[in-house]
C-alpha cells in the first residue's frame, strides 16, 4: 500500500512546492491532473508532448521527491453535449498521450454524461427510474456512451494505458458498480482495463474499507485528503445498495422474485 495524493488538491502551490509538501508529509505517489475539470497546475501538458528531454526532467523532479507518478487524472464529461466535451475529449486523449511519452500505465477519469436526447445543449442526469421517459432518456444516453467508448477503448490500448479507472461519481453515467458493469458488458472484453477507482467517501457516500465488497473492480481508492489504498478484487456477493448506491434506476420488476418477474 502507497500513501499518496490528488495533486489539485494542493492546486494553490506550484510544482515545486507541491513536490515538497508531498516529501515533508511521508507521502509516496501523486495522482496528477492533467486536465477536462483539472486546470492541471502543476504540469504543462503540451511542452511535455513536444519534448523527451521535458518529460524526463519532470520525472526526475518528481523522483528527487521520493515519488512515483501513481496515475494521470483527467476527470471530467467528455459526453457533454455543449462546447465543454469537445474541449474535454481532446484534453483527455492528450492526457493518454503523455501516459505514454512518462511511461504511466494508469488514468483516472470519468464515463461522461449525455444529454437526454439528440439536440440537448446540457447533460441530463436521472436519478429514479419512473416516469417511463425516464429509460426512454437512458437508453440514448448508453448509446452514446457506449459508442464512444467503443472508440476510444483501443486508443488508450495504442497508448499503453493497461488501466482506466472511472471515478464512481455524480453527474457521471457511470456512478456505481452496476452500471460499470453495464457498461463493460456492452464493450466486451475490458474487464481488466476498465474499473473503477474513486476517492472513499464518492461511492454511496460513505467511506468502504479496502476489503469491502463495494471495491470490487477498484485499482486504487485514492482520497484528497492524501491517501491511496490499494485493493483486492473485493467480494462477489453485494446487495442493491452496495451495488447501486443510493440511486437506483432499475424498473421495480428487477428487484421482484423470478418467478413474478417472469409473469
């Protein structure tokens, strides 16, 4: 287990100086943000793209430190259907870029949120599974997720991400582990590259320990506050809650015994 942080969280501090606080606390790894909701203060992200010779002093500092570079974050809503995902698309696949010039084989970031239906200029979160339009609204929005992801999933292989950890959050399709579930089972083949990977208190807010079984499919729990655990496979048994949280979007005939739901 590595004891480390999310840089943003120390966003008020230049490189340096973040480096240094992270040496003075004992700490081991940084998440670093490199951009989407990140303002990625501490690394340029373009300089290091165009040149070897930057990308190795920058490992260098951060190696002076005492640190590794535990993942890349580029947090934010690639789906979003107003000039935000655009920006945040191509942030994103920069961040993968540069993964690969630091030799980093972890990103963390988030499955993205559509807009309810074609034509939308804001996402559209649903959060109960009545009126009926509410699965009409999903079923496009898992579309389009599906579809990008579908995309995307073999340029983060080019780029030798081996994992990408969605953060379980609000505001995000894909917010619990039911619907990491959804979603890997719509790509086919990702389970070993797509998990999740969330600051403790994200996931139905509370704060799970390690061996929790809302851990399952985690790479790494890594809170603001500086700590990063690192988790098992978790367990396999998991009632409605420790699956879907506190925000459940399934019909009432899921949750019914089989023999009723087959009637």
């Amino acid at each position: 287990m590595k004891l480390g942080l999310t840089t943003d969280s120390l966003a008020g501090l230049s490189c340096d100086e973040m480096l240094a606080t992270c040496e003075r606390l004992g700490l081991q790894a940084i998440e670093l943000g490199c951009g989407a909701w990140s303002s990625a203060p501490h690394i340029d992200v373009d300089a290091l793209l165009a040149s070897d010779a930057k990308c190795k002093e920058y490992l260098d500092k951060v190696a002076s430190h005492g640190l590794t570079i535990a993942a890349l974050n580029c947090s934010g809503n690639q789906l979003d259907p107003g000039v935000r995902g655009p920006k945040h698309d191509a942030e994103i696949r920069k961040t993968f870029q540069l993964a690969e010039k630091l030799g980093i084989q972890r990103v963390v970031m988030m499955s993205g949120l559509p807009g309810g239906q074609p034509g939308d200029r804001t996402p559209s979160w649903i959060l109960t599974h009545y009126p009926p339009e509410c699965h009409e609204i999903l079923k496009y929005q898992w579309e389009v997720c599906v579809n990008w992801w579908r995309d995307f999933v073999p340029f983060a292989r080019d780029c030798g991400v081996r994992k990408i950890a969605l953060e379980p959050h609000g505001w995000q399709l894909v917010y619990n582990v039911q619907n990491l579930r959804t979603l890997r089972a719509a790509l086919g083949g990702c389970d070993d590259r797509l998990q999740h990977g969330s600051e403790p208190p994200v996931l139905d807010g509370r704060r799970p320990h390690p061996d929790d079984p809302r851990t399952e499919g985690r790479y790494f729990l890594c809170a603001s506050q500086g700590r990063t655990y690192q988790c098992g496979s978790g367990g396999a048994q998991y009632n409605v809650r420790q699956q879907a949280g506190r925000a459940d979007v399934r019909p009432f005939l899921e949750f019914c015994h089989p023999r009723k739901r087959a009637r």
